[in-house]
C-alpha cells in the first residue's frame, strides 16, 4: 500500500508542477517568438506557444533528478536519446529545420538505441518467422523507430490527439511495469501521466492554449516507441504474452495505417508524400463538424477498440492481430470519408440554393 501512495504522490506532483511552470513558459515563448503562427493548414486563428513538449520534458527530468531513480541506468540511452529528440524539435519548431536533417537525427539516435542492446529480436510468428539474425534486428529496430516517430508526429494536427495517446500509453506503460513489479520504471510513467494530463488541460483552454510543438510530438512519440522496444524484454518472463510487440501496436498501430494511408494517397495523386495537406482522419472529421475534443475522443475509442481487438487475437494469431486492426481501420475510414463527401454534397447544394 506503502508503494502505491508514493506512486500516487508523484504522478500528482509532476501533475503540480506541471500546472504551475506552464503559465510562465507562455510568456517565454511569446517573448522567445516560440509560437506557431496560424497559416492556411492551420485551424487555429492566433499565435500559440509552442511550449507542451519542453514543458513535459523539464518536469520529468528534474523530478528524476531530484528522486535519483535506481532503475534509471536500465533505460538511459532512451532517456538520452529522447532528449536529444526534445532539442531537435524544440529547434525545429524555432527555424523550421528541413525534414532530411530531422530524418537523419531520427536515424542516428535509433541507431544508437540499437547499438545499445534495445532491439527488435523476433516478428513473433510473422510470416513464420521468430527470431531474427542481429543485422536484421538493426534494420528493422531503425525502420520502426523512425517510423513510428513520424506517425506519431503526424496526428500532432488537433488539440489533444497526439497528447491523448500519449498519455494512455504511459498508462498502459505503467500497468506493465507494475505487473512485472518495476516500480522504479512505474514512477517514470507516472511523471509522464501526471505532466502529460497538466498539458492537456491548457491544451484544450480556449483562452490559455499551448501546443505540443514538434519538440514534444518527437519527444513523446521517439520516447513511446524505445519503451515499447524495451518492454519486449520482459515478453516470456510469465505467460509468454509478448508485453512489448503489444505495447507497439496499441499505441502506433492507428497513427501508422493513417499515416500509410496519407503518403500512399499523396502519390498517387502525384504529389510528395512528404508535402503536407489535410487529408488525415482527424481532417476528415473535423470537415463533419466534429469539435477537436470530439475527435480526440473518438481517436481514443478507436484505439481502445484496437486494443480489444489485439487483446481477444493475439494470443491465437499473434501478429496477424495488426492487418485485423489495419483492415478495421480502412473500414472505418472510408464511413468516415463517404460521409465527409455527403456533408460536402449538402453543403455544395446549399450554396448553389442561395445563389439563386
């Protein structure tokens, strides 16, 4: 019981002080000019401060500090790696860096991680195969990272979503570490609970609004995607439930199709993949009048729907679990889409009877 107070007492903490740094890095980045400026992808209508992700990221680390985590020396090359990917975006999100240079960042430090034991080892029954040979753990340890990241960083477009998801997979982080009686590395996911939820709060004001900024969309996303490549660690210490594969798929599965979805539509309409547009689903719903909160939410269902849908499957079909989720996700996609093309008919024939 002893425990689980002190766990409670810093996720409110990190929640505490979260709440109280925010109102001040606002006026920092205002004066800073560290605010992203409203455009025509943009839906805002003014300047908001770029400060969510910087904001998360001094929080964890000074409460880590201040705590001297034991566990700690387990999981720093991602701690130092994801701020390595903090300070990237946090420039980028000043002087717009070009997307090579940010790749190649993405590159380097997933390399790094790999080169530190954190790898993929099997693709758990995946066309057959389990365990993999160590040049292939490498390239496919790299490719995941750096694709999850951007995945992640892509839904980083309404208020909450990106935050959002976030914050249920630091829950989900939580309860495996608890379960496998890491206490040490559950405190961390209660940092990251407790900040992330103090974020979301200005996040959603109309009149004190801060961003996440591209500081804290790589942060988080980089941060969730070397935890959940760790966590494979633990994946036949019990019931041979493979905890991290699990983890990766709840969290990035979603953001991953939607973002496939994206760059294979931009090519073949000929465009760059790479150039941005509004044809994500958050996009899509939000043509259909639904408010940012309601999308969010409704991002998040569908994520727990997923999480139902791997749960009831994995253990049976492993992997394959993902193209049930993948095929499930197109489904909902094209409900969505036909009836974004009927809101769009009705609107079209509305205006064309108030011409006349």
């Amino acid at each position: 019981m002893k425990n689980f107070v002190e766990l409670a007492i810093f996720g409110i903490l990190a929640f505490i002080l979260s709440m109280c740094i925010i109102p001040l890095m606002r006026v920092v980045a205002q004066k800073l000019k560290l605010v992203d400026v409203p455009n025509m992808r943009k839906v805002h209508q003014t300047a908001i401060p770029l400060i969510g992700g910087l904001v998360i990221g001094m929080i964890v680390f000074l409460l880590m500090g201040v705590s001297g985590f034991k566990s700690l020396k387990e999981i720093l090359p991602i701690i130092i790696t994801s701020y390595i990917m903090l300070l990237l975006g946090a420039l980028d999100d000043k002087a717009d860096l070009k997307a090579l240079y940010k790749l190649a960042a993405q590159l380097c430090v997933s390399i790094i991680i790999a080169m530190a034991g954190i790898r993929i080892t099997s693709l758990y029954g995946l066309f057959g195969v389990y365990e993999i040979n160590v040049y292939a753990q490498y390239l496919l340890t790299v490719l995941v990272i750096t694709t999850a990241v951007n995945a992640f960083n892509l839904i980083d477009g309404i208020d909450g979503l990106a935050g959002g998801v976030a914050g249920i997979g630091f829950v989900l982080f939580f309860i495996i570490m608890v379960w496998e009686k890491n206490l040490e590395l559950a405190k961390i996911g209660l940092l990251f609970i407790g900040s992330i939820i103090a974020f979301l709060k200005y996040n959603m004001s109309k009149k004190s609004k801060i961003f996440l900024g591209n500081s804290g969309a790589l942060f988080l996303g980089y941060l969730l995607i070397s935890i959940g490549i760790y966590i494979t660690k633990f994946d036949h210490n019990h019931s041979g439930f493979p905890y991290g594969i699990f983890f990766i798929l709840f969290v990035f599965t979603i953001p991953i199709i939607d973002s496939v979805r994206v760059y294979a539509d931009r090519i073949l309409r000929g465009r760059s993949p790479f150039k941005a547009d509004k044809t994500h689903i958050h996009h899509h719903l939000l043509t259909l009048g639904l408010s940012h909160k309601e999308i969010t939410l409704t991002f998040l269902l569908i994520n727990v729907l997923t999480f139902v849908v791997q749960y009831l499957f994995f253990k049976n079909y492993t992997i394959y679990s993902s193209f049930i989720s993948f095929f499930a996700f197109v489904f909902i996609f094209k409900i969505i889409k036909t009836m974004n093309i009927f809101t769009l008919w009705k609107q079209t024939i509305k205006e064309m009877e108030n011409l006349k």
